[in-house]
C-alpha cells in the first residue's frame, strides 16, 4: 500500500501553507458562497479570527434537487477575489470531471465531497491537476474504503493528501451524522496522510461545533474545517450548523488551548 508507510506527510497549499507536519490548520468560510459581499466579509473575518484557509462551495452537492446549488462559475470568481483580498488559499469542492479545469484554475485545494469519496473517474482527474486535494470521508464508508479512494489519488501521481473525516451515518439521528472520532487516531496510525475534522457536516447544529472541534485537536487532528456564517437563518445552505464569525473566534481560541494542552 501507498499509505502504509514512512513518515507524516506534510501538504504544501500556497506559500508558507501547509496541512501536516505537527501544525493545527484552521479551515473556515461560509457553506456556500452566496454573494460578493457576504464572501468577502466572511473571508476577512475568519482571516482575523485565525483561519489559516477559506473554505466556500461555488459547486453545491445538495441532497434535495430543489434546493441551492451553489452560484457555479460566478462563485469562483467571488473566491478568487476574496482570496486575493485576503491572502487566504481556498479549498473548494469540485463536483465532477467536466467542472475540474474550471475549479483548479481557482482553488489551492481541491475537495471532494462525501458524496464523490468513491467516484473513481473524478479522484483521477483531480488527482491529474496536481493540486492538493482534500477528500472527504463518504458517510456511508469504511475508513478502509475511503483510504482505498486516498490510494486512488496517490496511484495517479498526487501525494498531496489530506483526508477529511466529516460524519459518517449511524442508527443515532438526534445529530445530522455521528463524528467517528475514532477515525482520527486510527488513520493516523496507518497512513501518513494529515487528517482533518469538519465537525459541522458532521453534527448539522451549530451549538456542538466547537466542542466537537476542540475533541479534533485533542485526537490529534492536522486542523478542522468549519462553516462560518454572519446571519445563519438567511443562510442559502446548511445555515443550521453555520456558528458566527465571534463563536469561529472562540473556537480558534479554544482548540489552541487544547493543542497547548490547557
Ligand atoms: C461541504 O463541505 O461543503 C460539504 C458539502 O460537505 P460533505 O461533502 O462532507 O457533505
């Protein structure tokens, strides 16, 4: 196996960025991005707070066909310029292999969603760009198939990993997923791919959101991923789980206490 291996890798993003190699990376922004001004303003906030990435979907994998979709192309011209604004790199989802070449002129990773952990096709496409690639956990997979679907990135010639355990489905309902908390250790036992946590797909209410994010840091997590909103109710996507840019701040504050050991 191609993860079995040798020492924690380290992902290089953009400039001195990187996932792995001992550092917390905080990823932060909004589920989706909706507008010029709401991605804008939630780009500078995270990044005052402590993000150390923007997150954002232009590309929406939404379960219900009525509901948003994402702005598409518009979208990712809102984060390349949020990102220029700000100096954050950006991670966002690419949906699908005609969407690749359009997403990657754009992002510094790129990430595929629960819902494409097995699409075989797309993992190689991106794994072809080059780019570093977040991959999301399927909810309804194994942590050997979804280390089997990293192994499909690595065997395309992209090292440049980094997993992301984001829920899973489980009997229990009262939270929207069940955080497998256990993944985090384990994974970083047998692979050495940097692991991150999205707590937010995970539980779907905002009230756990930091709680969950500081038992990430304490397992041992490369960094979280976290949907951030200024006005969750108005939310086009996911507006549930969306905490404020204050509680991002509070979160940030709080898991470097835990890293620190506090
Ligand atoms: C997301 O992070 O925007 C997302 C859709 O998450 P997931 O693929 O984990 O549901």
């Amino acid at each position: 196996s191609l993860l079995a291996t040798g020492e924690p890798s380290v992902v290089p993003v953009a400039g001195d960025r990187s996932v792995g190699g001992g550092g917390f990376t905080v990823i932060a922004g909004p589920c989706a991005v909706e507008d010029e001004t709401q991605l804008m303003t939630l780009a500078r906030e995270v990044r005052d707070h402590g993000a150390d990435l923007l997150r954002g979907g232009a590309f929406k994998p939404r379960t219900s066909p009525y509901a948003f979709q994402g702005l598409g192309g518009e979208g990712l011209r809102m984060l390349r310029e949020a990102s220029e604004a700000t100096g954050l790199p950006v991670v966002t989802e690419v949906l699908d292999v005609a969407g690749v070449e359009a997403v990657a002129e754009v992002a510094h990773v790129l990430q595929i969603g629960a819902r494409n952990g097995q699409n075989f096709a797309l993992l190689r496409e991106v794994a072809l760009t080059g780019l570093p690639v977040l991959l999301k956990r399927g909810f309804g997979c194994t942590v050997e198939e979804w280390l089997h679907s990293a192994e499909y990135l690595l065997m395309a010639g992209n090292g440049h990993v980094v997993l992301c355990e984001r829920g899973i489905r489980t009997f229990e309902n009262a939270t929207r997923f069940t955080l497998d908390i256990s993944a985090v250790p384990l994974v970083k036992r047998i692979s050495h791919l940097p692991v991150v946590v999205d707590p937010s797909h995970a539980c779907g209410r905002s009230d756990l959101v930091e709680p969950l994010a500081a038992v990430a840091a304490a397992a041992g997590a490369d960094g979280v991923m976290v949907d951030v909103h200024h006005d969750a109710d108005a939310a086009r996507c996911d507006g549930k789980q969306a905490i404020t840019p204050e509680e991002f701040g509070a979160l940030v504050h709080r898991t470097g206490r835990v890293l620190r050991g506090l």
